[in-house]
C-alpha cells in the first residue's frame, strides 16, 4: 500500500474510532427518559442547577450509586422502583436523573 492511501486508510480508521468513542461516551451519559422499562439502573449523577428539584429526589432516595428501576413510562410520567419504593415524578424530574 502506498504511503498516501496508508494516510487516508488511517485517518478514516481514527475518525471511525473517535466517532464510535464519541457514541460510548454519549451512552454513559443518558437520563432516565432515554432508559428501558423493567430494567435496572445506576444512578449516575443528579444534573440539575435547580436546588429544589435536587433536594425532592434526595428526599426520594433518589442519588449517586443508588439502584432504580423504571416500571413503566407513560406520556410524561415515569413509575420507578427506588429503595423497595415506587414514585410516580414527571418527565423534568426524569431528565435530571442521570443513568
């Protein structure tokens, strides 16, 4: 293979692997809106900049390292299974909730 089709060769193979990188990071950062029902989850983060709504889910249980499930997802209502407890919170809440 010459040296300049062994340059585009690579450059194509580094953009497909930043692209594919870029996809894995994407995954690791959905909230709980973007999850599957009946599936357990870990909570990643809180990522909210209203405090109020940050204390409602901690006052839920709802933190980092925390397990929860969601149990149905209907409109913009969203049933969890958090602490051997079931909430019903609404899609804003959801959003904050990252998985």
């Amino acid at each position: 293979m010459s040296g300049l089709l062994a340059d585009m060769v690579n450059k194509e193979e580094s953009v497909f692997l930043q692209k594919e990188e870029g996809k894995k990071l994407a995954l690791d950062r959905r909230n709980l809106t973007e999850g599957k029902v009946n599936e357990e989850y870990m909570i990643r983060e809180i990522r909210t900049d209203d405090k109020e709504l940050e204390n409602f889910l901690f006052s839920l249980g709802c933190y980092e390292g925390e397990k929860i499930t969601i149990i149905s997802a209907l409109s913009e209502m969203y049933v969890l299974n958090l602490k051997d407890a079931r909430y019903s919170i609404n899609r804003e809440l959801a959003e904050a909730i990252i998985i």
